[in-house]
C-alpha cells in the first residue's frame, strides 16, 4: 500500500511552494521522518519528511510550483536493501568487468549510462539534463546541499564539458572546442522564486500604498570606533560573540522609539497601532534573496545579546534555515547597505512597518569641529517613513536622537 506525500499547510497566508531541490532520489528507501524534499515559499524554506518507511517514487519535479495539499510523491510497501546481498554481487561485476577491460574498452549499455547519471551527487532532474547534453556529473561543481548538483547547475553547464562516455576510450581524439563567437548576444531566463516574486509584490505595493519621504543625517563614528577598539577583546572573552555596530544601532533605535512612539507604529484600517515594545527586523542578504528576521523585545536586550542574536539569525538566513515565526512581525526595520559600499540611498519602508534606518559605509570625510577643520570616520544615515503616521517633526527629531546616542555610545548605558 502507498502513501501519499503532500504538501502541508505552513501558515495562513501561503497558498503555495515552489519545490527547491530532492534530497533522496527516485526509488530510494527513506527511513520515516528522514527529509527527502527542500520546499521554499514566499517567506522561508523548509523541509520535507517522509511519514512513513519504504520506497520513494517521485511525483513532482525541482522548480514545480505547488498547491498546498498538492501530492509531491508517494511511498511504496518496501525494505531496506541488504547490504550483505548487494556487497558480493559488486564484487562479483568488479571482477568480471576487469578482464575485458584489460583487452578493449567496450561501448556503455543504456543501462550503464542511465546509472552513471543517477547515481552520485545528481538529482533526478539534474541527471537527465546532463545525459541529455552528454556532460559527465563528475566534470560539474554542483551548488546543492553536500555538493550535489541542482537542475541549474545543470543548465548552466557548458556542453563543451568532458562526455561520460568519452572516459570509458582512450584512443578517440580530443574534441576541439569550438571557438568563441565574437560579439555574441547569449540571453538566458529563469523563473522567478516564490520569495522572489513576494519581495517584487511588496516592494511595488509599498511605493504605491504609502507616503513614503526620507530624512538624512550624519554620524561621527569616532566615539564607537574608539569604543570597540577598547573592548573588543574584553568583550569576546566574556561574551563569545564579537562587538559589531549592529548593536549599537539597535539599542540607539529602540531608546528613540519610546521618546517617538509614532516611529514604532502601524495603520490598520481606520486605526492607528501602537506597539510598547520593539521587535527589531534586520534586513539579511541571504542566497536566494532578501530576508527580515526579527530581534524580540529588543529593548530589553544587551549588547552582547543582541549580537548573539544576530549571529544566529545571519546564519540561518546563509543557511536557508530561517522560520516563518523569525520574520513574522517586527516594527521597525533596520538595513546596513554600507557592507555593499553604499554610501547614501533611501531605503523602502517594511511594511506594514511605518519607518526603516538605512545605515550607510563608513568614509574618513573632513569636517568642522570647534572652528577646526579635522578627518572624522562619517557615516550617512536614512530614515524612510510613512507620512500618513509620522510627521516632519517626529522623523527628523528621531533620526537625531539616534545621532545622538550614537556619537555619545555612554548615553546608551546611562539612557540620557
């Protein structure tokens, strides 16, 4: 008797997943609640486990877009191989194939050229691609979990790659490549992910449905430099997590929300929603795109918590681990375009967040102090709010408050 896997319901808002990549093959023995499927929607990527024991047949295929409750695949009645079986009858084809191949190399059976595309570190998918292209899988890098090679990796391989078949002969001569085309006009397409698309829909609905203005400071980051350079040792020894600038931007943050509410709250119909505390979401470059995870009650939090907990959540972001409930929320976003080298840009509003902090690369500019002209380490910061929420007043009075905190990190701890 088979089971039926399908997809299962991962919140309320999703109505359907794009299926990422196969961790087991076609006709593999799966243990139960061993992930044989990577599943990605519009917010986070997570896995798919087998309910039961027994033998894996592929319905779906890496990069379907699926229904929720849609079937994936089935598992059929079956055992695991035994290995003691299966171990003499390798060695059995080991011993008789060297013999032959000591005299001639013969052509591959169908059958063997299927199997030395299946077996290995191919996917289903990506294995019929590069039968089809006569690419040999050892000869691509494969990108997927453990090394194993995606469809795209497989699409993207030159067909000028080394054929599996070319390994078994040793007289036939070296293709010549082909020469290059000059001025060639290649285009390539590839459909979008559904976390993709999501961040398309929202950043377009943002532009549209908000007023959105931005106000711009500057920050003299000579006092936390001065800081870090201070304690950093200190810091790490005690805490196991290094003193970043993360930190002090989101304790100089949530110490300014609670003087500019407005800052911190949202529109809800006709209603406006004021939060008494701060989840703080930190905008991530993660490989398959954009993501927001969210500091809790940031407010609450220490330095050295915070940065723990932005340790954690970057690399669950790099790793494609990250859950819905960790981006679910938050009420104010803060985004560091300055790791890229950017030195000034306006960031677009979370929403239903109503503001977001741009944090910008830090540049030894000239500037006045005491009627001197001196190098300070500057660095641009921008606030992109909701005008329908936040006035002129509260927006430029909250980025200078955290200006402030900033440029004297002592205030943080003192909160003055």
């Amino acid at each position: 008797m088979s089971l039926e896997i399908k997809v299962p319901a991962v919140g309320e808002s999703i109505t359907e997943v794009t299926l990422a990549q196969w961790l087991k093959q076609d006709g593999d023995y799966v243990e139960m609640d061993e992930n044989i499927a990577e599943l990605e929607s519009d917010k986070a990527t997570f896995e798919l486990p087998a309910e039961k024991a027994g033998i894996l047949k592929i319905i779906a295929q890496e990069g379907d877009t699926l229904e929720i409750g849609a079937v994936v695949c089935t598992i059929e009645e079956g055992s695991a191989p035994a290995g003691g079986d299966a171990a003499p009858k390798a060695e059995e084809t080991k011993a008789a194939a060297q013999p032959a191949a000591s005299t001639s190399a013969p052509a591959a059976s169908d059958d063997e050229d299927q199997n030395s595309y299946a077996a290995g570190t191919a996917s289903p998918a990506a294995a019929k691609i590069l039968r089809e292209k006569g690419i040999d899988p050892a000869a691509v890098k494969g990108t997927g979990k453990d090394g194993r090679i995606t469809k795209e990796d497989a699409e993207k391989a030159q067909a000028g790659a080394k054929p599996a078949a070319a390994q078994s002969t040793t007289s036939a001569p070296a293709a010549t490549p082909a020469p290059a085309v000059a001025g060639a006009r290649n285009e390539r397409r590839e459909k979008m992910t559904s976390l993709r698309k999501t961040i398309a829909k929202r950043l377009v609905a943002v532009k549209n449905e908000t007023a959105m203005l931005t106000t711009f400071n500057e920050v003299n980051m000579q006092p936390i430099m001065d800081l870090r350079a201070k304690y950093k040792d200190t810091f790490k020894e005690k805490h196991g997590v290094g003193l970043g600038f993360m930190s002090f931007f989101t304790k100089a943050v949530t110490t300014a929300l609670k003087e500019w509410p407005a800052v911190n709250a949202r529109i809800e119909e006709n209603e406006l929603v004021y939060s008494d505390f701060a989840d703080i979401s930190i905008a991530v470059s993660a490989p398959k795109g954009l993501v927001v995870p969210i500091i809790r009650n940031a407010e609450s939090l220490s330095l050295h918590e915070i940065e723990k907990k932005i340790g954690e959540l970057a690399g669950k972001a790099r790793d494609n681990k990250l859950t819905i409930e960790e981006m679910t929320g938050g009420t104010f976003t803060i985004t560091n375009g300055g790791v890229f080298g950017s030195m000034m840009s306006t960031p677009i509003i979370n929403a239903p967040q109503s503001a977001i902090l741009g944090m910008h690369n830090i540049i030894q500019r000239p500037v006045a102090e005491n009627g001197q002209v001196v190098i300070r380490p500057m660095m641009y910061i921008a606030l992109s709010y909701d005008h329908r929420i936040i006035d002129g007043r509260e927006s430029v009075s909250f980025l200078v408050r955290v200006k402030q905190l900033l440029e004297d990190p002592a205030r943080l701890l003192l909160e003055v």
